[in-house]
C-alpha cells in the first residue's frame, strides 16, 4: 500500500504543482514534530502519527527507494540509529532533513518504544532481484579476497537478518542501501559503530556496492 507520502506527491504531480518532495517532506516532519513531544505518547501511537507516513506503519514501506524498511529491524540498532540522528553523528543529508529534526522529539523511552515495534513486525516483502543480484550474492556471502573485502555474511548473517548492532539488510530497498555504502565511505555516515562499515566500504567500487544492494534487497 502507497504511503501517504506517496499519494500526496501523485496528487501534487498530478495538480501540476512543482514543490520539491524535499521541502514537502521537511515541512511535513516539522509540522509533525510538535506531536511527538507530547508526553505519555507510547510506541505504538507515536508510529501511527510520526513514523508512518514514511516508513509505513508496519515498516515494510515499497515506494520512496531513499526510506528504509524498518520491519524486522535489530531493536538495538533502531535504538542507536535513533541516538545517532539525535547527538548529530549521523550526517548524511537525508539524516539531517528527515530524521534529526524528529529524532529529538523522543525521550529514551519512546525510543525504546518505538525500536520494539518496528522489530516485532513481519520481515519486508522482498524486491524483484536488480541486474547485478548474482554477482552481489558472490561478494555478500565470501567476500572479495583480492580486495580485502571481508564476507557481509560474517557480520550480518547468512540471510542478512542483522543481529544486535549489525543491523538487517534483507529486503531493504536496493537504492537506499548503495546510498549507505557511499555514505560510510565518504565518512559523513560517522555514529558509533559507522567506523567498521567503513573499513568495508573503503574497498568496494560503485558497481560491486550496486550489485550488492540488487542482492539484499531480493532477500
Ligand atoms: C519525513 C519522512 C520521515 C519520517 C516522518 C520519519 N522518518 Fe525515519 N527516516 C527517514 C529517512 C529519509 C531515513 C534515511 C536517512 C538516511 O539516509 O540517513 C530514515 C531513517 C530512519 C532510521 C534508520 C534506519 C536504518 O536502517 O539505519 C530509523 C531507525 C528511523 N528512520 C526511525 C524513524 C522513527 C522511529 C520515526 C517516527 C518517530 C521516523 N523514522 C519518522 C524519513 C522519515
Ligand atoms: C566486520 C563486520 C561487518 C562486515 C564484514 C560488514 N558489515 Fe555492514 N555493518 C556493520 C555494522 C556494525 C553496521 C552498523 C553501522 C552503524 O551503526 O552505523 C553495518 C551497517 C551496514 C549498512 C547500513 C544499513 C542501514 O540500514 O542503514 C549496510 C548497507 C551494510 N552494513 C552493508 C554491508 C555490506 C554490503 C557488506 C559486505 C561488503 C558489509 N556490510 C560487511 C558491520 C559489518
């Protein structure tokens, strides 16, 4: 199902109005900023009235390629995720439009709250497998030898459940995820445990973070 989002943009589009998504977007979160303040709010109302009209309700979100899935997600990572929008340290330009502003709204509570929720959900349907899929599957499960470019599957898991701070990569939107890797690797992704992602991502060319990303996202 298209999320709110979504459906505002076509009508907009369809209206003829050019308002860039970005600023229609910012202007959303910030209007929905002040909702989440309110004490008392618990995780589940907070997703219903914040979190949803992006990630969807039961995170499992399929348009929007630069918003990830956040169904199934490790709770601890969704927790550090959380904090990281919060003190800054995560600063690609995405995190500082959409999340940091939000981000701050929550108490630790809530954002406990809401990492249970998300990680409770049903696993995110898969996409199609993208062009590069086999060759993706090759690098995610051993590596490249000649490139120091250790097995994915060592720290995310076999079938890229993610565990504890090694986050789920099944089913996360293709685009969405070769953004990451470039972020790690300029370093503008830098929360706590962003350094050893980049010591991956150092060593990976555009094509081969591609091709791993058409893999994953058909998990
Ligand atoms: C206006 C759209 C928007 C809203 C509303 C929104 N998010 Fe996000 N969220 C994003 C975008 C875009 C990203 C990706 C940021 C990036 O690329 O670094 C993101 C990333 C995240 C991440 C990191 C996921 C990962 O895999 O690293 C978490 C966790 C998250 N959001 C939780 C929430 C929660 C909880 C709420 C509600 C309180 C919320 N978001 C509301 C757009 C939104
Ligand atoms: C040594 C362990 C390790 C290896 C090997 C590893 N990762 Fe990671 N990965 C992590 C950690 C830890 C994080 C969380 C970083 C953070 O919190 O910012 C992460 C995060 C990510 C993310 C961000 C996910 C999101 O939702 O934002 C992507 C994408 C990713 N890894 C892809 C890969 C790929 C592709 C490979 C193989 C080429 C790989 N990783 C190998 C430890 C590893």
């Amino acid at each position: 199902m298209p999320t709110p989002i979504t459906l505002l943009s076509t009508l907009i589009s369809r209206l003829g109005i050019r308002l860039p998504l970005p600023l229609l977007l910012l202007s959303m979160c910030v209007s929905l900023t002040a909702q989440a303040q309110q004490p008392g709010r618990t995780g589940p109302e907070i997703v219903r009235t914040s979190c949803y009209m992006c990630h969807s309700a039961h995170g499992n979100n399929p348009d929007l390629a630069f918003i990830p899935r956040l169904a199934a997600q490790n709770p601890v990572y969704i927790k550090e995720q959380l904090e990281a929008f919060r003190d800054g340290s995560r600063a690609d330009p995405p995190a500082t439009i959409y999340m940091w502003p939000i981000a701050q709204t929550l108490s630790a509570q809530q954002i406990d709250q809401v990492a249970a929720w998300f990680a409770s959900q049903p696993p995110p349907t898969p996409f199609p497998p993208g062009p590069s899929a086999s060759e993706g599957k090759e690098i995610f499960l051993h590596g490249i030898l000649k490139a120091d470019v250790p097995a994915c599957a060592s720290c995310h898991g076999p079938k890229a459940a993610g565990n504890g701070i090694f986050p789920r990569l099944a089913g996360q939107n293709a685009q969405y995820l070769l953004a990451q890797l470039r972020y790690f690797r300029s370093g503008v992704r830098n929360d706590k445990n962003a350094d050893i992602m980049k010591q991956v991502a150092i060593h990976l060319t555009d094509a081969q973070m591609s091709a791993v990303a058409d893999y994953l996202s058909s998990l």
